[in-house]
C-alpha cells in the first residue's frame, strides 16, 4: 500500500498471475489448447496448418504450429492479441477471405499457448506488409504481485518470413508429446470439425466441415534433427455400419428420427420423436441433425461384404474414438462423444422391461456419431467458460432428450431386424447341414459324449452346446416379454373381474338418475353415460368371459362361428364410436370347426388384428370398414380379416410378423412398464406363433375390393375323430 | 303399499348403494342392506327373529369380505335359503320370496343347482345392465312380496275357488291338466305353489302368452307400429291378473282366441291366416291404421306365425323352426320352442337356445348342406 500515491481517480489493476491462472484454469487440457490455436488459425484463412513438435518426447520440447493466414498487422497484434478479451470476433463474426463461420469467439487462444509452454514467440505477417513482426512473451514473467501492464514484451521488425501468416513457436513445453500422444492430438484435431453437414443451414452457413478441403492440418514429430509426418488418423469406414441412424429438430422444436440399414433389410424414415406426451415439439430445441453409424462388433455375420478384420479394426478404432460427438456451429464440443463420457446415458441407461436388449448392444462404443448444433447467435446453446462442454440449460437438457429419445426408437427397429437375421442366420446354418436339427437330438449328442466320453463325439457335442445356447439365448429373450406380457394378463384377469363387480351398482345409480333429469341437457348427459358405459361393460364382459374360458385350460375344436360372432358383438360398441363398421360373412358348411384350441387363443389373435385394424383406419383417416370372412378350403377353415385402413408398405410387408417389428415409438423413460408393452412389437409375432402351433399359417393376401389389407388365417379343420372325441 | 327386502351381501354399502337405489327406483319396494353376522348360530337367530320384512334377497358368496363381526362368514346365501326355508316348514317363521343376486362368475363356479328351488328368483348382477332390468326385478319383487301375502292368505278350503282366487282367472277355462297339476301344490308350502307358478305357468309360453308371442300370434311387429299400446289396452280383459301379475305381464291364450272369436267373428280363425292378413283384419276391425304387420325371418316360408324363433327373437312358424332340447319334459299344456333355420345353422344367439332337439339334428345337417354358400371373391 505504501508505494501508490494518493490519486482521486483510481482503476482496476490486474495482477500479473491472473496470465497463469487464466491459461490453467481456462484451458483445462492441452489437447484443447492445440485445437484452440488451430482454431484461430482457421479464423484467419488459413489453407494450410503445419504443426511440429520437435524433441518433444520429455517435457521442455518446441511446438511450432505454422499457418498460411492472412497474419497480423502491428495493430492487430497489438489490439487483438496483446489485449485480453479482445472483441474482434464478437464484431466480424465471419472470416474476411473464404467467410468462415469463426471457431473462437472468447479470445482465449494466447492462455493457450501460455498452457503449453512457457515461452512463445510469434512471427507475423500479412499480404501487403513489407516486414514481419516478432513477439515475445515470456510467461514465467507473469508472477503473482505484479502488476500486469508492468510486464513489457519485445516486438520487432523482421524479414518477410513468408507472404502472409503466422508462426507460433512455443518453448519449453510443459507436458511431452511422444508420438502416441501426437497422434491422439492429430485425431483430436481432424474431428475439430464436424465431419459432413447434416443440414442445408450448415452448408449455407459455411460451418467448418472436415470435407473441406480449403483447409488442412497437417502433424510432424522431429526428433534428433529427422521430421517425419504423423500419419493421417484413420478415417472411419462409415459405409461399413450395420445402421446408420439420423435424427432432427426443426425450426419448430419438431424432433423426428431415420434409420436405415441395408443388412437388416430396415428402411424407417420420418418417425416423429416427441418430448412429452402432451407437448410434442421441444421448446428450446432447433435446427438440431444428428447421424450415428451403429456397429455390433464381433458379429460379421450380420453385415455383407464386411469381414472380419475389418470389423476388428472398426472395434479397435472404438476404443478411442467411439460415441456421439457434439458439433456446435461446426466445432466439437468436448468432452462429448469422449472414451468415457456418457452424456446420452447410453451407458448407464438400464432398460427394465425392455427385452431383447441382449443381441442390441446399445453403448457409447456401438456408435461413430455427432450431432450438429446451429446456434450462431449462441441463444440456446452456451458453453461453459473453460470450453470443456455446454451450460447444462434446458437447451442442453432436450438435447440430451432428443437424441438419446431417437437412439432408443430405432433401437425398437434395430431389435426387430437382428431377431430376424439371427433366425435366418441360424436357419442357413442348419441347412447348411441338410436339415434342420431337433433339440431333442442336440441333447442326445452332448448326452452320448458325456457317457461315453468317445473323443470322436467331442466336436459334435461341442456344436451341439453351441446350437442350444443360440436357441436358448433366442428363447430367453423372447421369453423375457412373454413374462411381461403374461403379468400383465394376470393384472388384467384380476382387474377385470374385480371391475365388472361395481357394474351393477354403476348400472343402479343410471337408473335411478332416471326419473330425476330434468332439463333436455341432463337427459341428453344421461344418455351418454348410459351408452358410454354400456360399452364398458360390453367390453369388460368380453374380457372376463375369456378369462373365465382361462380358467379350464383345456383345449377343444373351435367353432369360428361363435368365435367370430362373439367377438363382433364385443367390439361393435368400440368400433361404432370410432365410425367403423364391422361385418363378418361365412362361407362354405356351417360347421366350422378348427383343430383343439383354447378359445382365448382366438380372443388374442382377433384383438390383435382388430386393434392393428383399428389404428391403420385412425392413420387413413377414412370411414373405417373392418371384414371377418370365415370359410372352409379343402382340410382347412380360413378367417380373412380384412380393414380399408392406410395398408401395409410394401418394404415392410415380409417383416409385420417378426418379434419386435413395431412401427410404434418407445414410452419415455420414466413411463410405467404398462405403456411400455404398447408397441411391443409381439402382437403380430404372437398371433403368428399361436397359428403355427397349430399348424396353421397367417400370411397376407390381396384384399376384395373395398378393402385395403387382408390377412388371412388357414388353420387346420378338427377331424371326425376329434369332434367325436369331444362330443361334438 | 311398500314393501320391505332385507338384503344380505358381504360387499360393504357403498359397493352396492347403486343397486339398490337402481332396484327402488320407481317405488313400492324398499331394501335394507346388511353384511352376514359372520358366525352361523347367530345368523340363524338374526333371521329367525326378524319380522319387519317381506322377503329376503341374498348374495351367494357371503365369504368374500369380511362380515358383521370381524370374521368371514363360513355360509353361503344358498344355506341360508335353505335353512329360512327349513324354519319355515317348521312354522318357526312366515313363508316370504328369497330371491338369489350374484355375480353370474360365482354363480357357475359356486352355486349348486339342488339348492335351486329354495329361491324363488335367480337374478345375475351383471344383467342388471338398463333402467328396463332394474325396472322388471323391482316388479317381480314387488310381485313377489305381495303375491306370496295373498298366497298365505287364501282359504284352500275349496280348492277351485282358491285358483280361481290366485289365477284371477274361472277354471273353467283351464286346461285341465293344468287345474289337476295345480291343486296338487296348492297344499304344499308357500314357496312351492309360487315355484310352481312361475316357471311352469309365467316362464312357459302356453297357456299365458309374453307381450312378444302375443304380437307374433297377431301378426304385428311391435317396434315398427305405433298403435300397439292401444291394442295392448284393448286386450286387457285377457291379460293374466292373478297371482305375480305385476312382475310378469302376460295373456291368457285362452282369452285371446275368445276375443278374437268374439271381435273378428268365428269363421276367420287365427292361426291359419298370413301374419299380414291378421294385421289387415285388425286394422279394419279395430280401426288401427298404424298396426304393421312383422316380417318372415330370412329362409322362412310361411307368415302364419305362432311362435318365436328363440335365436332371433322375431316372429316364427313352427313349420320353418326346429325344436329346441330340452323340452322333454315340457308339461302337457306348454308350448314348444323353436329356433328358425336361419338362427339354427348361423347359431346366432346360440346362448339362448343352446341346441337343436336331438330329432331335429338331421334336418339341420340337411338345411346345411341345403345353404352352403359359396364365396365370391369380390
């Protein structure tokens, strides 16, 4: 205190250590460090970036990191990069030569350089200058208890080192660089920015894109006076993914997600992705694309015309450069996308209820992806100081919703398409052996080896055991939702039966508001009621006379008949309230009697089609016309259920049976496990598995006109001798 | 005149209340519910002591929930029944209607059919759907409350007089058999003569006819004429004004010929003529322009209508139906049921008349080979 004169004017002093702590505490790693000088390089033009490091491998090496810009005037210098926090590219937000979208915009990069090394010295020079200009800053000045203007730089006048550019030379680095840690940079640096555009806005805006070839950066390594080039990272075979997986926020917070893969046979485009159930559009969410290349590793066989060692290589890359990276306006953002980072959850996302997860992995390291964030103006999307990620603001956070809600939706289609291939798979494997072997023959050839104990057995039973566990990893799965759903069938008995217990009492009060109502409103109000509940109790007696029928397992030729009225007669209510009409028609004799069933059985397979029905008529907006066509062909009884609903795409059609084919989007996270079995995906495969177990087919058929989807169902008739058998 | 039914159901009031307002709506009965008491001997003590009411309803599973006394109770509403009607042969207590009203699930789970006729009517709670359901159960109720009062009351000292007094109704007009089978019962307890009379006088279609086969037997369609009820009150002379009236509104078939003899002369008869030809008679007759006479069901040949197809519910000729099972044992002067071929082969309403006689099998196997039908693909 003593040496200040007294002064009536006083002002802020920055102590000199500020230099210091703002280069640590800033730039938090030094690969950020390298990517924010290459940045700036960026900003002012450059084609060409050479960075070398030279004698590196132990700390106190040289970095020089050599750019073709359009360098600094003396003002320049002066103004901009010897004054911190410096708003020239708050002012001139686009570059002056090719109009980049500029990287930097908190003038961090001389901390920088102070991050990296304890001394710089730049070299500088613009197109129309006659002399270059050198700085040197020493950093170890930058003390604490100093005063910060106190501290004085040189500056000289040199000789035009090159027609225009800058020339970073940063000494006594503090961290070696080996050639490891090189190449980790390099990559780092070639994912700086965003791989491709994803959007017309990206492309109009000029974001930085790693395709454009206006600007290059290139590492070399010297050592003992030899400078070798690094190696251009591996670029990943993007083309070689199983799916690739798209997503996008409009200008209206409008989410919605792609997936296609070629392998899988799956073309899924335009799939709505909503925030909240009752607030479908993001609101602080815009203009946001996401691309993902999903790999299952190790499992070549689903891919065509990837082999092994490829995949190898692609799982090895994985290791350090799998994940969803984050792109905003064109630059990476860290730490996303990083080994060991997770901000999709995608690692931690445990998914109870959900099945089938087993053959879908679904972590950080399935995926080679990024997300491209336009927010120029920086409204929605702020970065934190140390530029070490985004303010976890709502922005953020429906971000981190969207993505992770696309991902998730199209892992449903992904879950369809691996059951399918894995089915396949192991069917060609088989026939491959000629036919198809039993279980029961696998268990006799591992049981054959183990009692006899023939080494000539081993390898059969080996395959035998391989066989099974296939088989029992494909049941376990699809078991898995069979549990659920059976729970939940249970919960529905239980309920059922305890609901329809109040309908008499429901049913009383009706008839006793009766004779009260006054007013036409109240009649009108009472009619509703009535009818509304009326309908309830239709359905509610439907699901409680199958569950009745449940009760006796036992099984018994079925009369499609009655079936068939039953159920019209049960759905009438509902499908009148949505304006459809539903006819049956029979055909041939009029004892229709199908092989021993349970009559639940039908329950399940004609609710399902109805409800498939029922939605398809919804989506096609049209006055709804639902067919039950029975009839007898030869040895077997035939349903036809036939709707004038929006139809069956083409590309879809061989898959509607497979387990897990849904054309449905996933409950939210947080849903309860009941919304979650909406859009399982199983209704078709259980309707198809319940026919095949009785050596019946369900398949697709062209519709008599008037309709527009028709699946027919054949099953076999019941015999004389089974009718006889059963009294009938 | 109101009367009072005590109501035994192990669900607690609030689950109910709606079934009981639903059933008092409209007036003349009135219901007080309670739990079971849980122990037996208290029970019995409970309604052996009781003598403010006129019948009792009963649920059939008393054990569900828990009763009066903290328990669940051990016995079910058909043990009670039984043993009411125990006490009652015994002269322990009066002779009242019990009235069964389950859950159709518990029902045919848990109700055992010789336990049937100590009830004088079995109600499902889930049939208790519209105002028209509540409205008919409070009317049996109330028919049976004061039809079982008059059955107590009336001298059976001469006999004829008594049905006379009971039918409301000469017996020279009975079929015979049916006036020897009746003073059979009429020295048997209460219940037993009011069993007798509902399900084989009111259920049966015979000598009394429902308000449907009347309309079928005059060839009109109900829903479609407008002055049915002036018909309706113009046969009120033949209506059944005896016992349980109220509860079952029907019309002696005896009466309705003699009317017709009487208004439309004698040498037209009824059955024999074309369901539109009766129409047009009435119409001229009776000048009722808005009489419409109903149509043949689908397959059907003849008009001349005298029952009612028991799929679909509509006007039938014997000739185009087939007999029912089950009618085996039918009494002498009840009419038999049918099901029309078109209900028959299609099985529609198939619940209601369960099957086709066993001599009519054959003929049903030919109506199907006769209707199959082949499809045209559209």
């Amino acid at each position: 205190m003593d040496n200040n004169q007294f002064n009536e004017n006083v002002a802020f002093r920055v102590d000199a250590g500020l230099i210091d702590r703002l280069g640590r505490e800033l730039v938090g790693r030094a690969e950020t460090a390298v990517s924010e000088l290459i940045k700036n390089a960026y900003d002012a033009d450059a084609r060409e970036v050479n960075v070398t490091f030279i004698d590196s491998d132990i700390a106190g090496g040289v970095l020089v990191i050599e750019d073709d810009g359009c360098g600094m005037t003396y003002n320049q210098l002066i103004d901009g990069f010897m004054t911190i926090s410096s708003t020239d590219k708050i002012h001139n937000p686009k570059s002056e030569r090719y109009e980049r979208q500029r990287a930097g915009r908190k003038g961090i990069g001389r901390f920088a350089t102070q991050r990296l090394g304890e001394h710089l010295t730049i070299v500088t020079q613009t197109n129309d200058s006659s002399n270059a200009f050198e700085l040197e800053i020493d950093w170890k000045k930058y003390q604490i208890d100093q005063d910060i203007t106190t501290i004085t730089n040189s500056v000289r006048k040199i000789a035009k080192q090159k027609d225009e550019g800058t020339i970073l030379i940063i000494t006594m680095l503090r961290d070696p660089w080996t050639v490891k840690s090189i190449e980790r940079i390099y990559r780092y640096v070639s994912d700086l920015f965003q791989p491709d555009y994803l959007s017309d806005e990206g492309s109009i805006l000029r974001l930085a894109n790693q395709k454009d070839n206006t600007f290059q950066v290139r590492f070399y390594r010297s050592a003992d006076g030899i400078k070798t080039i690094i190696a251009d990272p591996q670029k990943m075979i993007f083309d070689k993914a199983l799916a690739v997986i798209e997503g996008s926020v409009d200008v209206d917070g409008k989410g919605e997600f792609s997936i296609s893969s070629k392998n899988l046979r799956i073309e899924d485009f335009h799939n709505p992705v909503e925030y909240k159930k009752n607030e479908s559009k993001y609101p602080n969410l815009k203009s946001i694309h996401f691309k993902a290349y999903y790999f299952i590793y190790e499992r070549e066989e689903y891919y065509a015309g990837v082999s092994k060692l490829e995949l190898r290589n692609i799982r090895a890359l994985s290791e350090e450069s799998s994940g969803i990276r984050l792109y905003r306006n064109g630059f990476r953002v860290l730490p996303y996308g990083e080994p060991n980072d997770d901000w999709l959850g995608l690692d931690i996302k445990i998914y109870s209820g959900e099945k089938g997860s087993t053959n879908i992995p679904y972590r950080n390291r399935n995926f080679f992806g990024f997300v491209e964030v336009l927010d120029i103006e920086g409204r929605f999307f702020e970065e934190t100081a140390s530029r070490e990620g985004l303010l976890s603001n709502d922005a953020f956070r429906e971000l981190q919703h969207f993505v992770s809600e696309a991902l998730f939706s199209a892992r449903l289609r992904l879950r369809e398409g691996v059951t399918e291939i894995r089915k396949k798979g192991k069917i060609k494997e088989l026939s491959n052996n000629q036919e198809r072997i039993p279980v029961e023959e696998l268990l006799d050839r591992i049981e054959t080896f183990v009692t006899t104990g023939d080494p000539e057995k081993k390898e059969e039973a080996q395959n035998a055991v391989k066989e099974l566990r296939e088989e029992v990893r494909l049941l376990i799965d699809e078991l898995g939702m069979i549990r659920v759903l059976a729970a939940l069938g249970l919960t529905i008995a239980e309920f059922t039966h305890e609901v329809t217990q109040y309908t008499p009492s429901i049913n009383g009060f009706i008839a006793a508001l009766q004779p009260l109502q006054q007013n036409a409103e109240g009649i009108g109000l009472l009619e509703e009621l009535r009818r509304g509940f009326n309908n309830f109790i239709s359905y509610t007696a439907y699901f409680n006379t199958t569950i009745s029928q449940n009760v006796s397992r036992e099984l018994q030729p079925i009369r499609i008949t009655d079936i068939v009225n039953r159920f019209v007669s049960a759905v009438k209510g509902d499908a009148n309230k949505m304006g459809i009409k539903v006819k049956s028609e029979f055909y041939g004799g009029y004892d229709l009697f199908t092989v021993p069933m349970h009559p639940s059985e039908w329950t399940s397979v004609l609710y399902n089609l109805y409800t498939n029905s029922k939605k398809a008529i919804q989506r096609a907006n049209s006055k709804g016309a639902i067919g039950i066509i029975s009839g007898e062909e030869g040895d077997k009884i035939y349903i036809e259920f036939t709707d004038n609903g929006d139809g069956i795409a083409e590309k879809i059609k061989d898959r509607i049976f497979n387990a897990f084919f849904t054309t449905s989007l996933p409950a939210g996270f947080d849903a309860p496990s009941d919304e979650r079995l909406v859009g399982t995906g199983l209704g078709l495969k259980i309707v198809k598995d319940i026919i095949e177990t009785y050596g019946g087919r369900i398949f697709l058929i062209p519709p008599e006109s008037g309709y527009v989807t028709c699946f027919r169902i054949e099953i076999p008739k019941a015999s004389s001798k089974q009718l006889k058998e059963y009294g009938i | 005149m109101e009367y009072k039914y005590f109501y035994i159901d192990d669900w607690d009031k609030e689950d109910i209340a709606g079934t009981i307002r639903g059933i008092e709506t409209g007036g003349g009965i009135k219901i007080e519910h309670s739990k079971p008491v849980g122990d037996w001997e208290s029970e019995y003590d409970r309604i052996a002591s009781q003598s403010n009411f006129h019948g009792i309803i009963l649920d059939l599973r008393l054990q569900e929930r828990v009763s009066l006394d903290g328990n669940h109770a051990k016995y079910s509403g058909s043990i009670i029944a039984h043993a009411i009607r125990e006490m009652a042969k015994e002269k322990k207590i009066n002779e009242f209607p019990l009235v069964l009203l389950s859950g159709n699930y518990n029902m045919q789970q848990f109700f055992d059919k010789t336990g049937e006729d100590a009830f004088d009517l079995r109600v499902l709670k889930e049939d208790l759907t519209d105002n028209a359901a509540f409205e008919a159960l409070r009317l049996r109720l109330f028919a049976l409350a004061k039809g079982y009062d008059q059955i107590n009351q009336v001298s059976k000292g001469d006999t004829n007089k008594a049905i006379e007094q009971l039918l409301s109704f000469g017996c020279d007009g009975l079929e015979e058999r049916f006036r020897q089978k009746i003073e059979t019962f009429l020295n048997k307890p209460t219940h037993d003569f009011a069993s007798f009379i509902i399900r084989n006088l009111l259920e049966k279609e015979g000598l009394l006819i429902s308000e449907p086969l009347l309309a079928a037997r005059l060839g009109v369609e109900i829903n479609d004429s407008k002055e049915w009820q002036v018909l309706k009150e113009l046969l009120d002379g033949t209506s059944y004004k005896g016992v349980f009236m109220e509860g079952w509104p029907r019309w002696w078939m005896y009466s309705i010929e003699k009317w017709w003899e009487e208004t439309i002369g004698e040498d037209v008869r009824l059955q024999p003529i074309s369901a539109s030809k009766r129409v047009d008679i009435l119409k001229e007759k009776l000048g009722l322009k808005g009489l419409v006479a109903a149509n043949k069901i689908e397959k059907a040949r003849s008009d001349q209508f005298w029952t009612i197809c028991q799929g679909l519910k509509r006007p039938l000729d014997p000739i185009d139906g087939l007999l029912i099972v089950g009618q085996e044992n039918a009494f002498p002067w009840q009419s038999k049921q049918y099901v029309s071929y078109e209900a028959a082969i299609n099985r529609i309403s198939v619940e209601n008349w369960k099957d086709v006689a066993a001599n009519e099998k054959d003929k049903l196997d030919q109506l199907k080979t006769f209707y199959s039908r082949e499809r045209i693909r559209r």
